[in-house]
C-alpha cells in the first residue's frame, strides 16, 4: 500500500485529473492483473497497447490510470495521469511504489550480445563464496539467496523487477547482478532502478528482427552506460570495436579489461584445455575450471567489476579459480565407451558460434571430427540464418542443421533460409534433419572415437517450442540419452 503522489516522483507527468492523496493497493502493467485498488499504467507493446485497456481495468477496480493519452471521456472518482512515456513512469512508479529497493543494494547490470549470463552468475557465485547475501536477475534463473525463482525473461518487466528487487532487498540480500538485455534497456523495463555499476561485454550481430539497424541496437546498449551516475563504474571490453564507444560520455568511474592491450584489467592466456583455462591476470599466474578465449573475457569482466566493489584481489582470484559457468554455458560431457566429447551451448548467434567453434579447434589434438548440430528460433531474425550455417558449415566436418525453437513458423522453412548460407563444398557435409532429438542422434551416430560433437542454439533451455506450445526439451539429457542408446 502506498499513497498515490508519493510514488509518482519522476515519472514525467505532463497533467493530473483527480486526487493524489489516495491509497492505492499495487501498480500493473498487465491490464488481466488489476483488481480494485491498483494503479494501472498503460503501455504502448510490440502487439498490444495497453490503452485499449483503460475502461477494462476501471471496471475492474484501478482507482488511478497513467497514460500518454486519456481516454475521451474520463470517469468520476477516478485519478487520470498523463505521462510522457509510460514505459518510463511505469519504471518509476515501480520503483517508488517498492520503496526504491535498487537504491538499498548494490546493483550490477551486465549488458552485449554474448557473455551476460556468464558474467552475472559468476559475480553471483563469487560475492556469494565472498560471504555476502546476493541475488541474480538471469535468463536462466534468479537467485535470492540461495533460493532459485525460475526465470521467463532476460530482463523482467517494470513491475515484477523492482517487486524481485524489494524480495531481495526483504531477504537480506546487499549485491545484486542482472543481465540487462537490449530490449529491456529500450522497452525502459529498467527505467528508475539505481545500479552501482555496469559490465559491457561486447556487440555482435543479434535481435535485428527488433532493432531496425546495428547502429539502433549499439545506440541502445550505449544509453545503458550514458545513465550512470557519476558513483557508479563502468567496465568494458577494450577489444571490441566498440567498446571504448560504451564509455563514451558516461558520467561513471571507467574502465577497461583486455586480453590484448592496455588496460586497468589485463589477461593474458597461457594454456587452454579440457582441463581449463591457464592465464594471467594483472600478472599473477591463476588456473581457472572454465575454458576458452570468450571465458577469459568472463573472467576478466568479473575480476574488474570485484574489484571495483573493493574485494581483495587475491582472494578474488583464488575464489574465482573454482568457480564453474551458468547452465548451458560449454557444458561437455564425455562418452564412457569412445570417448566422445559432447558441449551444449547456447551459442545462437553467429559471433557465439564462432566462439564456441574456435575454443573447440585449440582443444583439438587434431585427428579428431567437428560436428557441429544447429539451428535458429522462428519468429526472429532472419538475416542470421544463413550466417549461422556458413560458421558451422566453415568450421566444422560436418553440420547436421535442425529446428532451435521453430514457435509460429514452418521448421523447414528456416531450414531452408539457413542453407542459403552454404557454398557447393559446405553442402556436401551438411545435412538436414528438422527433427531436433534426430539431429541429435544423427551426430552421435557419425561420431568416431574421440570425436567431438557441438549441440548448439539452447543450452540451458529445457524446452522446444512449437506451434506456440513449449514441449519438454533438454539437449544435455537427450545428449547422455543418445550416448547410451547409441553404445558411445
């Protein structure tokens, strides 16, 4: 319960028809969820403007509406408020109805295209290790303490994030860490919230199906770091091309780490294997369980941001040595019989697949077969498609292409799309089987000893939806399964 004009601190308002001084019970977004005593503030969405909902949810018992445009005839008795950009009032409303619960911890987001999830449940399990009580905001799950909240997006909505947040905050809970997707960041889903720093990781070629150019979708990720305050850190990665540009104009303390040159958080690889990584950090020698180039980035990023919280750095890097990824993140598991090697990735755009493909070359003894099992989701976009099939198709030995989560479209169609991406020669070691578990057992079967086998595109995802319907799906269960069936 809060008193309606005190939650309505910097939420734009251009006119207030009606009293303030009311009590009102929760804040929604969600037109379905407004019962009597609610706040609802109506939203302009991809596929539904909340708007259209006004009289719904006045007949449902909202005392007060926060819109961009009223309706023509407004309703005795209730309050009408008229923002400049819901999305934004909705952020702050959020934020103020739950007591500003950002401003009582120490938040973190992490926003690029690859590395979020990673960088945000390592710094969850680091500051944990470290003794203090976190939370995680994840695409795979959020974490209070050491209770799990399965996740349904990146980034939550206005209302459900800064509920989470006030859960936490309730829960003891003084570090948070969240992924900050390009969507929320643009739909204003984090609007209000006070972070005490933020991680860049870096920009690849990703969501054009809802940002309409690179540019619109690096200036985006940018306006993350430009509202920073001047308490706040910013890292970034200084060998993306455009990571120097993240910082630019950001009132925030800056800095940046690197494998390859100067920076405030300087890595330098020595040995990567199955084993882990080998690797310097500022110059002191640390072994670390997880493998790969893109992990010694994780790591780097995370190192930065303990370090700027003011952890002490060897502890920091002895409790980081131990540390395993986030769920779906180069997970491999090893045939008993041949010897197999299987990795499950997330890896869904075509920069994440050619990481996962190159960390897999340097592990390589070199007689051993690539074969590499992926897709791309329906309903999203398509100009990655034949990408992805030209990195698999490029390196690999062989590509079994197949459905990731097809949703409303024709799985062969995207099938299709993909292998436009493949010249004469890539053909003739691509297959396609739109059967996902098929696939599966398909690379299995044309595996050789030792061989290794990439099931990339879901990771973590224990579903495949089809048709609007999630169907149970686990590319790791069906991996082992396969393994099994298949005498490996």
């Amino acid at each position: 319960m809060a008193l309606l004009q005190d939650i309505l601190y910097k939420a734009g308002i251009r006119s207030v028809t009606g009293r303030t001084d009311i009590t009102v019970k929760d804040v929604q977004i969600d037109s379905r969820r407004v019962g009597p005593g609610s706040v609802f503030v109506a939203i302009r969405g991809g596929k539904q403007d909340g708007h259209q909902f006004i009289e719904t949810t006045v007949n449902s018992g909202a005392v007060a509406i926060v819109a961009e445009e009223l309706p023509p005839v407004l309703k005795e008795g209730i309050t009408y408020i008229q923002v400049e950009n819901s999305s934004s009032a909705a952020g702050f409303i959020a934020h103020n109805f739950y007591g500003q619960s950002s401003e009582k911890l120490k938040l973190i987001g992490v926003t690029g295209t690859n590395g979020k999830t990673t960088i945000a449940t390592l710094l969850y399990k680091l500051f944990t290790a470290l003794g203090y009580q976190c939370g995680l905001i994840s695409t795979v799950q959020n974490h209070i303490g050491d209770r799990v909240i399965e996740a349904t997006h990146t980034t939550p909505d206005q209302v459900n994030i800064n509920a989470l947040l006030k859960e936490m905050v309730d829960a003891g809970c003084t570090h948070v860490f969240m992924e900050s997707s390009s969507h929320a960041i643009h739909q204003h889903r984090i609007a209000g919230l006070k972070f005490a720093g933020g991680i860049f990781s870096n920009i690849t070629h990703d969501h054009l199906d809802y940002h309409s150019t690179f540019d619109e979708y690096i200036k985006v990720k940018k306006s993350f770091f430009d509202s920073l305050s001047a308490n706040a850190f910013a890292i970034s990665n200084a060998d993306d091309k455009r990571g120097i540009v993240m910082l630019q104009n950001s009132l925030a303390h800056r800095y940046l780490y690197s494998l390859r040159t100067m920076a405030e958080f300087k890595g330098k690889i020595l040995e990567n294997s199955l084993a882990g990584l080998v690797m310097t950090v500022n110059d002191q020698e640390v072994h670390f369980r997880l493998i790969g180039e893109f992990n010694a980035y994780n790591l780097l990023a995370v190192y930065g941001a303990a370090i700027c919280l003011g952890e002490d750095k060897q502890e920091v890097l002895r409790l980081l040595s131990v540390l395993t990824g986030a769920e779906g993140r180069f997970e491999y598991i090893i045939s008993p019989a041949d010897r197999v090697i299987g990795i499950v990735d997330y890896a869904h755009t075509p920069d994440a697949l050619l990481n996962v493909l190159a960390t897999i070359k340097n592990l390589r003894k070199g007689h051993e077969d690539v074969i590499t099992v992926i897709g791309c989701g329906g309903d999203r976009d398509k100009t990655k498609r034949p990408l992805m099939a030209e990195v698999a198709a490029e390196n690999s030995n062989r590509v079994i292409l197949t459905s990731d989560n097809p949703r409303s479209e024709d799985p062969e169609a995207i099938l299709r799309d993909m292998e436009v991406g493949l010249n004469t020669a890539a053909k003739r070691k691509t297959i396609s089987v739109s059967d996902r578990r098929e696939a599966i057992k398909t690379a299995i079967s044309l595996s050789k000893p030792e061989d290794i086998v990439l099931i990339a595109g879901k990771g973590h995802e224990k579903y495949q939806e089809i048709k609007g319907v999630k169907q149970p799906f686990d590319d790791k269960k069906i991996l082992i399964e396969m393994f099994e069936l298949l005498g490996k």
